[in-house]
C-alpha cells in the first residue's frame, strides 16, 4: 500500500525538473536569461523530495 507521500516524493520531482526546463526554455525562446531557472527547479525539487521523505520517515516511526 502507497501512501500520499509516496506519490509526492516519486512524481513531484521530475514534475518540477520537467517544468523548469519548459520555463527554461520559453524564456530562452523570448531572448531572456534563463540560466538560473534549472537550478532553481532542481534545488526546489530536491527540496520536495527531503520533506516527503522526511515525512514517510515520521510516518513509519524511525
């Protein structure tokens, strides 16, 4: 059994990565600095990943 925390910590990364790169790439496309949006996505989805980790880990009792 999957529980919601899961879910978030396996499909809201690549969600994020995926996202950033489109914004990337929008932005390059309008001739605008876009070096800094992968970083942030890859930083935020890292991010995303620890707190659902950090939670199924609270949720299991270790």
């Amino acid at each position: 059994m999957t529980t919601a925390t899961e879910h978030v910590a396996l499909l809201a990364p690549p969600a994020i990565f995926l996202t950033s790169i489109v914004i990337a790439i929008v932005r390059l496309t309008r001739r605008r600095l876009a070096w800094w949006i992968p970083l942030v996505g890859a930083v935020a989805g890292l991010g995303v990943w620890f707190a659902a980790a950090a939670l199924m880990s609270l949720s299991a009792g270790q």
